[in-house]
C-alpha cells in the first residue's frame, strides 16, 4: 500500500499540498541592496521552511551564482530581480504574489 500525505489524504506521489503551499496568499518580495564594495545582492523574501532551503538551491543553479539562505530570505551574488521573477514563475509561484522593486 503506498504511503499516505498525513494532510491531504492522498498518496505520496500525487500529492497536491506543496502546490496548494504556493498558492497561498503569501507575498514574496525581490529587491536589491549594496553589498561590500560598491558589489549587489538580490535578496527574495517571503519563503519559509523547507521551500527556503530548496529554492534557494534551485535559483543559485539556474542562475549560475552564489547566495545563501539565512533568516527566512535568500541572497543572491549579483543583481537578478527580473531573472529571479522568471524563474520563481517557473517553479510554480504564481505571478501576482511576487513584488520585484527595480
């Protein structure tokens, strides 16, 4: 017998609680800042828990930079805020819960 989701009742493999997760109405913020020497650093905010860890991974390879995730946001080397956009759209968040400053 497959393994069963203690929150939506389905098994393992189709369950749908990660994606319900992103759909929630959270709002997740894109801006830069100043780093040491006159450098950038693209900061996402609004991700928790697990999916912090695991698109903080995702977006450093797809990007191909380095960052790190620490205190509920993520900080990517560089300025990204129109790829991270794209790429936060592409791993199923959706376009009206994220706020990209320019």
């Amino acid at each position: 017998m497959p393994e069963m989701c203690p929150r939506c009742g389905l098994p393992k493999e189709i369950c749908v609680c990660e994606i319900l997760d992103r759909e929630v109405t959270k709002r997740i913020k894109i801006y830069k800042a100043k780093a040491k020497f006159r450098k950038f650093i693209t900061i996402v905010e609004g991700l928790g828990g697990e999916e912090l860890e695991k698109t903080a991974k995702e977006l450093k390879v797809r990007l191909a930079c380095g960052g790190t995730f620490k205190k509920g946001m993520i900080e990517l080397q560089g300025e990204h805020i129109a790829a991270v956009k794209k790429e936060l759209i592409s791993l199923g968040f959706s376009e009206g819960s994220i706020d990209a400053a320019s």
